[in-house]
C-alpha cells in the first residue's frame, strides 16, 4: 500500500526531562513517512534546546514557537503548518510503541475515510500508578477493544488526545482545532461523535501514558472538574437531548447540584430525583426533591446520572433496565 504523509502535532511546555524519549520513540517508528510538528508553549527550561537538537539530526522534524499562548492555540500553530494526508496529536511527555504510526494508518486505509484510528493505552510513572488511573486505563483499552468509546463518553473523554489518528478532511469536518473549549482533547472526542466519525475497534497497545505530579491535566485550572460538566452538559444539550421529552437529575451530590444550577441558569425545566432518604422531599435551589420511583409515572424522560458510586451506578442501570430504558439514548451517566 502506498504511505501517505502522517503529521504529527506536539505542543510542549516544560517538558525537557521527557521530550527525549517521546521524540526518540517517533524517530524509531517503523513507519516512516511521517513528519513532526513540535511547538514550543513559551518553556521556561531547555525544552526548546532539546527540540532543535533532535531537529538538526531529523529533517522530519520542525520546532515551531506558539503563535498563541496555551495548548490550544499551540495546535492551532502545529495544524497550520502540516501538510499530512493524516493527522495525530502526542504529548510531548508520553513515548510511542515503535508499531504505533503503522497500526494506525492501516487500519484507516482498510477502514476509509469517517473511521477514526485508536489503540490501547498504558499509564506509566515512576511513583506507579493510582488505583483510579489503572482504573481509567482498563475501562477505556475495554471500549477501544470493541470500537464502543461513544457508548460512554459522558462518562469521561473516551478518546486519548495522544492516540487518535484521523483523515485530514474529517478533521476538518469536526472543526479540527479552532474550538477554545476546554478539556480540548474531551472537546474534540465529542466533536468525532458528533460528526459520527465511527472508531476502529483495536487491540494493539500504541501508547504509553506518562503519570507525574506536574503533569498539565493535574495541575491547569483547564481540566478541573467544574469544565467536565460543562461540557458534558453542552454537547448533551446539543446532541443528545429530547426538547419534548421531560429531563431528569438523578444525584444530589456535588455534581448533581452543579448541574442542577446550570440547568436552571438556563432556564431549562427537569425534575430531580435521589435515592437518599436524608434529601428527598427537600426545597434545593427552588427545587423539590423526589424519590427516584417518579421516573416510573414519567412518559418517556431521559436522565442525567451523576452519582459516582458503583454500587450506586448498578443499582440505578438495573432499575432503569427493568423499565426498559436504554443507554445513551433514555439515561447518560455523567460519571
């Protein structure tokens, strides 16, 4: 088959202790035509030394300085200057299997344009690895492994921002990166859904996850919390919701509350239901709570579910299974 153009797009801040490794495991990719688009996020350390190093010693590879200021505007920059026939973001910390790029573009080429390329995932760090990143780890190599990442996608981003590859033209059809939405990595997995970009179901593992305490997803007000659930609560406004079918909260936790408050900000109507004898009955933000069995005198709502707890959640799917409501179409967990 031929080898069309791959561009690799690379923002970096600060990353001089990783950007060796990252950069040495693209160079020893067994695919070959590629190119790497690095761009330099105003670093404060020896990031940008390194980078140009690796540029002397590998035409495939260009360091540019942000046009803007962030990750965002970073990718911005990188898209701009690409010229591949396919697209991939990495993270500047994170290290390619040397098989990664060529997995990747033959599954597009067998697949075609409108199919989104993923593989497995490992989380890596030298202090090891949180229960929940392990976690995090086994749901999301369990959906690529099917090709079902959307089937939970408001529950957390489904698609890796350093493990996709996509056609250049269906990049564009999802608006690429010209979204100032954050997380935008969980912006632009929403935006492949949308667009109905389908996911090759995969098996390979083509990325390992670096873990560390100064990691941007840690430490950047972009990725706390309260930004999940706004965007979750937009793209499911938008794509998801039913405007003639009655809406329901059921949760009155933290993230329960939020949502509830943004719902009402909005002007949106919703009934809010729990399971918590403490709550029901209660007057929240001007709203009564209710037992969760008024979703059985409901006629065909759909439900937002933000409560965490496992036991919880399998409670809440087998009650809602026995009235014969289905996933992502009648009920959306939030978390």
């Amino acid at each position: 088959m031929q080898q069309p153009l791959v561009s690799i797009l690379i923002p970096f801040k600060n990353t001089v202790d990783f950007l060796d490794e990252c950069l040495e495991s693209i160079s020893n990719q067994t695919y070959k035509n590629f190119e790497v688009i690095a761009v330099n996020d105003h670093s404060t350390d020896e990031s940008k030394v390194e980078a140009l190093t690796f540029q002397k010693n590998d035409a495939r590879i260009q360091v540019l300085d942000n046009a803007g200021n962030g990750i965002i505007p970073a990718l911005q920059t990188a898209y701009k200057q690409s010229k591949g026939q396919f697209i991939t973001r990495m993270d500047a910390d994170d290290i390619m299997t040397p098989i990664k790029l060529k997995v990747m573009v033959d599954n597009l080429q067998k697949h075609g344009a409108r199919h989104l390329a993923v593989g497995q995932v490992k989380y890596f760090s030298s202090n090891g690895i949180s229960d929940g990143y392990a976690r995090y780890e086994s749901w999301l190599n369990q959906l690529t492994q099917s090709g079902t990442n959307y089937s939970e996608i408001y529950k957390e981003c489904v698609i890796p921002s350093p493990c996709w590859m996509a056609y250049r033209e269906d990049l564009d059809l999802c608006g690429a990166f010209d979204s100032e939405r954050y997380p935008e990595d969980y912006d632009l997995a929403f935006r492949f859904y949308e667009n109905r970009l389908k996911c090759i179901p995969s098996s390979e593992m083509l990325h390992y996850w670096r873990d560390y305490d100064h990691r941007t997803s840690r430490t950047s007000d972009h990725y706390a919390e309260n930004y999940f659930l706004e965007i979750k609560l937009h793209y499911f406004l938008k794509l998801n919701h039913v405007h003639k079918r009655p809406l329901v909260v059921w949760g009155a936790g933290t993230k329960g509350k939020n949502i509830a408050k943004s719902l009402i900000e909005k002007q949106i109507d919703f009934y809010w239901v729990c399971d918590n004898a403490n709550k029901i009955g209660k007057d929240i933000y001007g709203q009564k709570m209710l037992h969760y069995s008024a979703l059985e005198e409901l006629k065909n709502p759909q439900t937002i579910i933000t409560v965490a707890n496992r036991d919880a959640q399998t409670m809440i799917y087998d009650f809602l299974s026995g009235l014969l409501q289905e996933n992502m179409q009648d009920y959306f967990f939030f978390c």
